[in-house]
C-alpha cells in the first residue's frame, strides 16, 4: 500500500462520513454527534492495538507530536461539522478541500522538494474538486451569512493540514496506532471540556445513535489511513489525495441518491482523478 492508497481510503471514509453529516446537522446536536464520533473512534482505535499488539511505546517527542495532533484534529472537526451545517455545500467544500495546499507548504519547509509539475497536480486536484463541489448545490434555500462559514471552512482546511503534518511526524517516531490513539483521546478530552462549560447535551438522541458509530469508524479508518502514511515515501500524498472526500461525497450522492450531474461536473470528475494520476506515477 503506498501513501496514495492510503490517501484513498480516508477519501472514501470520510466522504460517506461527510453525506451523513449533512444529513444529520439539522437534527442532531453538532457537539454530541461529534462526541459520539470521536469515542466511536477511540475504541475503534484502541480495538486495533489490541488485535493487532505492538505494544503502546512512545517516545516523548512522539507524545508532544501527537497532543497537537489531537487539538488541530478537534478544531478541524468543530470547523467542519458547523461549516457544512451552516452552507451551502459549493461554498464549504472547495475552502475545506484546499487543505493539501498547507500539507505541501509544510513538507516544502521540512526540506522536501516538490517539483512543478506535482504542484500542478495538486493545483488539479483542488481545481477538480472545487468544480465539482461549487455547481453540486443548486438549491434556492435561504442560508446564513457567508462570512462566519467561510471562516469556519479555513479553520478547517488548517486543522486538517497540521493534524495529518503532526500526526505523520508523530507515527514516524513512534508507530501510527499508538500516536493516532493518543490524538483522538486529547481531542476527546478537550471536546468533553468545551460540552461542560456550555452545558450541553452529550446525547445525540436515539435515532441518531446508530450513523453516528458507523461515522466514528469511517472517521477511525480515514484518520488511521493517513496517519499510517508517515513511514512512507512522500507522505503528504496521503493528505493530498484525502482532499478527494469532497469530490467523493458528491459521487456518492449521485450514485446512492439520485442526485443529478451535469457536464461541468463530471469535468471537475475527470481533472481531479488526472491529477491523482499524475501522482501516482
């Protein structure tokens, strides 16, 4: 499996992750799915460690990596889940998917070289999705003011980016299960916290109970996936091609619900899957 792969899989989980959010923000409070989802995670997580053994060493700068892995990844998903339910979708996603910008910024200053033409790759895949993402949404539903969504969707695009930054350098030292635990435990911890002080509900509600554990594993797959990529050669290909879960999501749509796509959008389709391509030459 190469960090590509990887980068893949997360797509994929994270954009079956991504319908159900939509889906869910209207009826559910945010904090508790998000509650829900990120215990989902952890035993999803620790389950992992216990089949798969290893054992849970790691090092100090490995534990230091992995704590701001989990604040970024908890401010990433605050950022996320209210963007979507704020909307709409051709706004959120493009910003949000724009986050392999950051992880290639970040791989440039740990001394890595990316040549031109896999920046125009990149460029391609968050072109591609942007395309499709931004004609997806043709409803003529009243949203709220663009301004605080269009915050919230770069909050998120940065948490994305450092979460998979620290959380590489993090399962490089000391092995992905163990640092990918620890991240999800601080987000966790810190989540409960925020829940406490406002005096918010940690339950979800029944109905909701259910999507929401199969969205705490997808999330523990993706989360795993590109985290695992650490030890791999290019690493950021993993973040990169994780950016895919908008353009994903829509495909989904279109397949599992009928949702219509036009021309344009199957263009945006072909741009963003050519430039994956080129990256995995």
């Amino acid at each position: 499996m190469t960090a590509l792969g990887l980068g893949l899989i997360a797509a994929f989980c994270w954009g079956l992750h991504d319908i159900a959010i939509r889906y869910l923000s209207r009826s559910v409070p945010l904090l508790a799915a998000l509650f829900v989802v990120l215990c989902v995670g952890a035993l999803f997580q620790l389950t992992a460690i216990l089949i798969l053994g290893g054992g849970f060493f790691v090092s100090g700068t490995g534990v230091l990596l992995s704590l701001g892995a989990g604040v970024a990844f908890l401010i990433a998903s605050l950022g996320l889940y209210y963007a979507f339910e704020r909307g709409p979708v051709r706004l959120v996603a493009p910003i949000i998917a724009s986050f392999p910008i950051l992880s290639l910024v970040y791989a440039v200053a740990s001394g890595r070289t990316v040549t031109p033409a896999q920046g125009l790759a990149v460029l391609a895949i968050v072109v591609g999705v942007g395309l499709v993402a931004a004609l997806s949404d043709q409803s003529d539903d009243d949203i709220p003011p663009i301004k605080r969504t269009i915050i919230l969707s770069l909050v998120s695009a940065f948490g994305f980016a450092t979460t998979f930054k620290l959380g590489q350098l993090a399962a490089d030292l000391s092995g992905e299960l163990p640092t990918t635990l620890i991240a999800r435990l601080t987000a966790l911890s810190l989540l409960t916290g925020v829940i406490m002080m406002r005096r918010a509900t940690f339950w979800p509600g029944r109905k909701a109970l259910l999507p929401l554990v199969g969205m705490g594993i997808l999330d523990g797959v993706a989360l795993l996936s590109v985290l695992s990529a650490g030890k791999m050669p290019n690493p950021e290909y993993a973040s990169v091609t994780s950016s895919m879960f908008g353009l994903l999501t829509i495909l989904l749509a279109w397949t599992f619900l009928k949702e219509r796509m036009t021309p344009p959008q199957w263009s945006g389709c072909l741009i963003a899957f050519a430039g994956v391509g080129y990256l995995a030459l």
